[in-house]
C-alpha cells in the first residue's frame, strides 16, 4: 500500500489496515469539520455520531489528520479528543501537507488534503458535508477553492450535499465541467445548496441507487484519474427555511462587503451571521446532512466492494 506521504511513514489505524487489507469498505472522513467547522464541545459528539453513520452504511470510518508532521488514516478516540480540543490547530489544504510534514506540524484536512491521502490510502470513497467552490466576485479576485483542481487529480467517490450557496454555484458547476469532475445528483437532476435541497442549478446526470454510484465511479476509474461527486440534498422537510436562508445570505454578504472581508475571511462571516440569524438551526442541519452523506458513502463503499472495485 502506497504511503499518504513518500518516505514519510503513516498511521493507519488497525481498523483501518485490517479492512483495506481484506478489501472491505471503508469511508474516509476529513477533520476540518470537526477543528472548525462546529463549536465545542458539540464538534466532540458530532464526530462519534458521523463515524457511526458511516458503520450504518455499512462500512469503516477512516477520520483523517496529521499529527505531529504524520498523517493518520483513522483516528483513535484519543487522537480524535485532540483534533477536536485543539484551538490552535491549522487547517491543512493539499498546499499545506508539505510544510505540516517536514515541519512536524499538526493539522485538520480539508476536502481537497483529505481526497488526496484516502487515494493514496486506498480508500476509494469520501463523504464529507460540502465542497468548495468558486466565489462570488473571483472574475476580480481569483478566488476559487483548491478542491476543485484536487478532484480533477483524484480517483475516488466523494459525497457531498453540493456547495453552500453563499458561493458562486453556476461557476462552480462550470469549473467542475472543465476539468471533467463527473458529478451525478442522488435520486434528484438538481444539485443541492448544503443547507437547501436545490441551489438553483440543475445536475446532468442522476442515479437512483448506491449500487448505481459504484458502478458510475467503477467506470470511471477504468477510463481517467478524477473523482465521482455525488450530490446528495437534504429532504425538503429538513432544509433550512429557504425564506430566512435566502434573506439571511444576502444580508450578510452586504455586511462582508462593508466590512471589507475579502477571501479566506468572507465564507466564516457569511456563516456567523446564518448562525446567529438561524437561533442555531444551521448548525443542527449542517450536521444533519453530513450524517446523511456519511450513510450513504457506508453504502456506496460497500457496493465497491462487493463488486471487487
């Protein structure tokens, strides 16, 4: 099995090692949701709650970090205390897995870090909440999440519940087209906004099943390297209020805007106002949907596996 990093060695967890080695399902799960996407002490119980969802799919969860410069492929309860505890902890793009591992440094992955050492892994399936995308305005400021560009270069499933519509979705979806992302919605030919079940935009392509998904990405692999998107909304009834969800994002991205937020600085911003506007309720569907993606990439992990893929 190849190593995450050349000449760098890598944890895996017994777990983790034993299923890949007998070619059972396993799901990777990234750790920057749980460093700075949810507060604590909740991020704590949230990622128990995820990594058993993946299990309900069917599958093994592989939550991913680096540790001391090392990169771990399936965390300890105790490693997980760590990610979870740790204000300090840096937030690790592909960019950044270099610098964190010559230099001894701990960090959180992102979705485009946490692709990139699953594939290395052998891990063939990733569910996370939402992926990055192009911003509004980048025409001017070439603001665009490196994910994108990492999952052109990746071979693996990646469940999502689309990108939060406080970003440019159209552009979005036009980049993923251009590096020839396939992206397929779930059981919908519109593709989600995170915490609304359709962000405007439709998807080309849909499957109707888990076994569909596996069989998409086993197809895929045979051709060309790049990842399988699979979209995955929320039902209707468990989205945010699209009323307070649509007035609350304009509000704020007017205040970003007077405020002078600029990159990196304007998507946390966006997402402390929805917060606040919400009473909370972001927050309990933002970990509603990455439980749901979870499940659904224990199934799809699964279905891999059962066809040899």
């Amino acid at each position: 099995m190849a190593h995450p990093f050349p000449g760098t060695p890598s944890v895996l967890s017994p777990e983790v090692a034993d299923a890949l080695a007998a070619g059972r399902p396993v799901v990777a799960l990234e750790s920057t949701l749980l460093a700075h996407g949810l507060p604590r002490p909740q991020n704590r119980a949230a990622a128990d709650e995820v990594e058993a969802a993946v299990r309900a799919g069917g599958a093994v969860p592989a939550t991913i970090a680096v540790l001391d410069g090392v990169p771990h492929v399936g965390l300890t309860a105790a490693e997980v205390d760590r990610v979870c505890a740790d204000p300090e902890l840096a937030k690790l793009g592909v960019r950044d897995l270099p610098v964190a591992a010559a230099l001894g440094r701990s960090g959180a992955t992102t979705v485009s870090s946490t692709a990139l050492l699953a594939a290395r892994a052998g891990i063939g399936v990733f569910a996370t909440g939402g992926l990055g995308g192009v911003h509004r305005l980048a025409s001017d400021t070439f603001d665009e999440s490196a994910d994108l560009v990492a999952l052109a270069r990746t071979s693996l499933v990646v469940v999502c519940a689309g990108v939060k519509s406080i970003l440019d979705v159209p552009a979005t979806l036009e980049r993923l087209e251009s590096l020839s992302v396939t992206v397929v919605g779930y059981r919908t030919n519109r593709f989600p906004g995170f915490y609304v079940a359709d962000s405007g935009s439709p998807v080309d392509w849909s499957v109707a099943s888990a076994a569909e998904a596996a069989r998409v990405f086993a197809a895929r692999r045979e051709l060309a390297p790049g990842a399988v998107v699979v979209a995955n909304p929320l039902p209707v009834d468990q989205q945010l209020d699209t009323e307070l969800h649509d007035r609350v994002i304009a509000d704020a991205l007017a205040a970003a805007d007077a405020a002078g937020a600029r990159g990196k600085d304007v998507t946390p911003f966006i997402l402390g106002h929805l917060h606040e506007a919400s009473g909370g309720a972001s927050l309990e569907v933002n970990v509603r949907l990455v439980l749901r993606n979870a499940e659904l990439a224990g199934q799809i992990a699964a279905e891999l596996a059962a066809i040899g893929r």
